[in-house]
C-alpha cells in the first residue's frame, strides 16, 4: 500500500470519528435535557408523573398538581432553555466575528446594555412592557457600537475589546442596579433583570420571548457559511467576493438580538456565551454548521442545569441562575485566558 493510499485511509477514519463524535454529542445531549426537563418538572414539593400529566394535557382533565406545575415550572424550564439557546448561540457568532475565543456578550458590554434598556423601560415605562424585547436589542446594539468605537485605535485589537467591553459592563451594570436600589429593591422587574432571576415569570414572558427568540434562532442558522467565511483572513474572504464588513454587521445585529431578548425577560446570565461554544468545537468541530445548531441545544442544557441547580442547593431559599453561571463560569474563562497565547 503506499505512502498516499494510507494518508488518503488515515483521513478517511479521521472524517468518520469526527461524525461518529458529532452524532453522539447530539444525542447525548437532547438525551441529557429530555431528562433533565423532566427532572425540574418534578423537583419541589410537587410531585407529578409522566402519565398524569401528559395525560391531563390531552384530555384536558389536569389534576390540582399538574395545574400548577404548568403554570409555575413549565414557563421557567422554557424560558432557562430558549434564554440559554439565545445566549449560547450569540456567543458564537461573537467569537465568530471577533476571531476571538474570549468573546462573550456578558464580558463585553452587549448584555449590560440590553439590560440597562430593559430597566428603563420596566421602570418609567411599565405600560409599555411589550415594548421590552426591542427596547433591550436597541440597548444590545448600541452597547456593541459603543464598545467597538471604544476600542478603536488604528484597529481593532480582540484584547483592547474586551477590556472596553468590561468596564462598558461595568458602568451599565452599575446604573441598572441603582434603578433597582432608588426603589429599594421593591420593583420585582427591574431586580428580576439585575438579578438574572426567572423565578416569577409567567405564560406572559414565555410569550414574549418565543417569536423574537424564534427569528434569531433561525436567522442564526442562514449565517454558518458566513461564520465559517469570517474564520478565513478578511483579504481571502474578500478574494471570494464577500463583503466582509457588511457579513460582519448582519452577524453582530443577529447576536446583539439574541442576547437582549434574552436579558430582557431572563436578565443579564454571564459566561453561558462563553462556555458553550468553547465545549462545542472541542465536540463537533469549528464548522458553524454543526457548531450553532449543537450551540443552541446544550446552552439550552446549561442553563436549564443552572437554574435547577440554584432551586435546588439551598432549598427552600433559592439561588439565582445567574449566581451558578458566575461561579461556574468565572474559572473557566481564567483558565482559557491562560491557555490562550495568541490574544493576550
């Protein structure tokens, strides 16, 4: 056999691991949060099985338990997976369009924005609370161009981002928490988005967050080819014939998207964006492709694990989502910048 015949065999059994990994990463992971969605449904004082309460659901006949796990879990599971998904998500078109692996919407000011919007509007504007979802992506975006034009000087350095981005955070998370605090932390809105704390939410809020969640989601899916494109040098991507700065834009508009809405009805979650789609390439690989769709689907897991975690550690008190993701996330993203040589 010769020297290309085995490369050629090599690469073949390399391409089929690499699937193989990918399916069962998939699987896996759906399989993980089919259990733990049903987990989180049955963790409280209230304990339904899996027959009396779909079989409510058909017939219409609900018992006084299952009444009440739809209307106080069910909105909360939804909202930790489709928030999750969101996040997750827009932290890898991020990293996609900053070509930086320390990317993350909390770390860089997206998030802070979106929820200084939010606040705003819950508080000097309550009737207009349908209005939040846009309101938070107008703030998201505008923390994005606030950060990039901060972090500006004769070009844009990943590292000079993200400390921009962090003392943009900073400054946004400061004047969210002093809304909070001028009412003395009466306003449950306004401390819910602070907070990161899902523990009111309603049918409402899961109403509010599907469609928005839903266009994001889907448009994230028709920009893979242009992640994967971003990930070449801009001279080569531009030898193709792509217009690398408006791919760019269009990108960051849909992750500033997602994580606004998001922060809007789940508050401001840090390093689900981060982590994520770090595990993700390691998983499935670097292509979009694979990486987006796995993204949405195990942020939705991370999440969801998160706030049951926080429901459940100290019960009957309870520890927000957002508190879990800090101390989980915050060793994380110091080990990844002292293994990343190439942005600090």
């Amino acid at each position: 056999m010769s020297e290309k015949t085995k490369a050629v065999n090599e690469d073949e059994k390399r391409q089929r691991f690499k699937t193989l990994r990918t399916v069962i990463s998939f699987v896996i992971t759906a399989v993980c949060l089919l259990i733990l969605c049903f987990a989180a449904m049955n963790i409280g004082s209230l304990k339904v099985s899996a027959g009396e309460l779909f079989g409510g659901l058909f017939s219409g006949n609900l018992s006084d338990n299952a009444a009440t796990v739809i209307d106080l879990r069910f909105p909360r599971i939804i909202i930790s997976m489709v928030a999750g998904a969101s996040i997750a998500v827009s932290g890898t078109l991020f990293q996609a369009v900053l070509k930086n692996p320390l990317a993350d919407p909390g770390i860089i000011g997206i998030s802070g924005g979106a929820s200084l919007a939010a606040v705003l509007i819950t508080a000097f504007l309550p009737s207009m609370f349908f209005l939040m979802p846009i309101a938070a992506c107008c703030g998201g975006i505008l923390a994005f161009v606030l950060v990039y034009t901060l972090s500006w000087k004769g070009g844009l350095s990943p590292l000079r981002i993200i400390l921009v981005g962090v003392a943009v955070s900073a400054v946004f998370s400061g004047l969210s928490s002093a809304f909070n605090s001028m009412n003395g932390g009466n306003m449950q809105g306004v401390a819910a988005i602070v907070n990161g704390n899902i523990t009111m939410k309603t049918w409402d809020d899961v109403y509010m967050l599907l469609p928005y969640a839903g266009i994001g989601l889907a448009a994230s899916l028709f920009v893979t080819g242009g992640c994967n494109i971003l990930s070449l040098e801009d001279k080569t991507a531009r030898g193709l014939g792509v217009n690398v700065s408006r791919l760019r834009i269009v990108i960051s508009v849909i992750a500033a998207a997602l994580v606004s809405v998001s922060t809007a009805v789940a508050g401001v979650i840090g390093f689900i964006g981060l982590i994520v789609p770090h595990i993700g390439r390691i998983l499935v690989g670097s292509d979009h492709k694979k990486l987006i769709p796995f993204s949405a689907l195990f942020g939705a897991l991370v999440f969801l694990c998160a706030d049951t975690i926080g429901r459940t550690i100290a019960a009957p008190y309870e520890v927000s989502a957002s508190i879990i993701m800090n101390i989980a996330g915050g060793p994380f993203f110091i080990l990844l910048l002292r293994r990343s040589k190439k942005y600090v």
